[in-house]
C-alpha cells in the first residue's frame, strides 16, 4: 500500500536545524492496523503529515499505492489527500455550526455524490460508528467520543484506501478512547488499513502491528 524509502525531515536551517525523521524506512501493507508510538518530539506527527501528503520529505523517496509521490503535482496532491486517505485528528476538527449529519456528508458534497447516495451512505456511515440517533446534533451537543466518531465517519466517506489518525484519543478519557480504539479496530476487521498515532504506550495493544519512532528513527518496526 505504502512504502518509505530512506525518508528524511529536516526543518529550518544552520543552528536552528532540526532533523525530524533519519533516513525511515517503511512499508505499510492493505489491511494493516499499525500503531506508531514514540516519546514527543520523535517524529511521529511528521512522519504522518508525509504518509497523508500533507508535508514533503527533505529527502527519500514516498510510494503511495505503487507511485512516487514526488511525481504529482499540488492538484495530484490533492486528489490523493481527498479522495485515497482519511484524516483523524486529536481535536476533531468538525465544522461548529454543521450537524454531526452534514459534517459526514461534506466531503462528498465536495465530490459530488449525488444525493440521494450522499444522504444515504452518511446515515450508514454515522450508524457504522454508532451514532445515527445522534445525526441530527451538533458538536456542542456531542461529548468527545461522540465528536471523534463523527470525525471518524466523515473520515470514511470517500471509502479512503488508507485511514491516518493523529492521537484520536488524546483529548478523551480512558473509557472514550478505548471506544474510539476499538471502532478502529472494527474498521480494520471490515478490510480498512490504518495507521493510528498514540503515545500511549499502554493503548498499543489492540493494533496488530506496533511501530515505534524514537528520537527521528524507527526503534521497533513491528513487522
Ligand atoms: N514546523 C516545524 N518547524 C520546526 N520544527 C518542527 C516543526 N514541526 C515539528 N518540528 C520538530 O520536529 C520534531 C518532531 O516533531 P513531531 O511533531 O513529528 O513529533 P511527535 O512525535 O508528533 O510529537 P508529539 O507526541 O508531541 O505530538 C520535534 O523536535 C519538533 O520540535
Ligand atoms: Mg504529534
């Protein structure tokens, strides 16, 4: 699905260079579950930032589905981070004022979805995550594992081969995030590949495969 071929980082430049990611390598297969751990600071966000095309590496080379990355263009770019991938992240980032409804069902009204296959595929999406008696509130009315399951959903709608999460359970309590693990978890049993970034590490025992990032280089790959 993916692979990383001695992929660096580095940020500024001279004295204040930081060097984020050594030379990773990495490869991701369909339907792995992978939990990245590490301490803060090690890598971890950046190297999900290049993985979901939101950053480019300084050097090395990212294969995105059997294509360099590096070949695309800011529209290819932006094709692969709509269409190819699911974005999670720690603090939701749902619309405020959109229901939990409409925040699922922009994307593909950004796709065009017609829709009567829009109206549909977000009721079956929010119920995958177990929310559709909640459809119809809006975030202020959600708790934060509610929220995340939203975002979850709205994650889903363009049917990405990939999902990326960015500490999803960083701001829920143990119980929530535990949930939000494990509708991960139900979302790899169905066939999804995912990548979920903690640094937690007593959550890392439900993904199949733990990769650990310390200090810009891969400790433990898991494989
Ligand atoms: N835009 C940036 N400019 C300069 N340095 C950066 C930038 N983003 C990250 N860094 C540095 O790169 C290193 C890796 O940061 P990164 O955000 O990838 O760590 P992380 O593992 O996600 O940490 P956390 O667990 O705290 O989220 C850190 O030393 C950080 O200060
Ligand atoms: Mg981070």
């Amino acid at each position: 699905m993916i692979r990383l071929n001695e992929i660096s980082k580095v940020y500024g430049t001279g004295e204040v260079k930081v060097e984020a990611l050594k030379r990773i390598d990495l490869e991701i297969k369909k339907n792995e579950f992978i939990g990245l751990i590490g301490p803060s600071g090690s890598g971890k966000s950046t190297l999900m930032n290049i993985m979901g095309c939101l950053d480019t590496p300084s050097s090395g080379e990212y294969y995105f589905e059997d294509i360099n990355v590096e070949s695309f263009n800011h529209n290819q770019l932006a094709e692969i981070r709509n269409e190819r991938i699911g974005f999670v992240f720690q603090n939701f980032n749902l619309l405020p004022y959109a229901t939990a409804f409409e925040n699922v069902e922009l994307p593909m009204l950004f796709m065009g979805v017609k829709t009567k296959t829009r109206k549909e595929r977000t009721m079956e999406l929010l119920d995958k995550v177990g929310l559709a008696k909640r459809a119809h509130h809006k975030p202020n009315e959600l708790s934060g594992g509610e929220m995340q399951r939203v975002a979850i959903a709205r994650s889903l709608a363009n049917n990405p081969s990939l999902i990326l999460a960015d500490e999803p359970t960083g701001n829920l309590d143990t119980q929530s995030g535990d949930e939000i693990l494990s509708v991960f978890q139900d979302l790899w049993h169905q066939g999804h590949t995912i990548v979920v970034i903690t640094h937690n590490p007593n959550i890392s025992s439900r993904p199949q495969r733990v990769v650990q990032l310390i200090d810009g280089l891969i400790e433990n790959n898991g494989a």
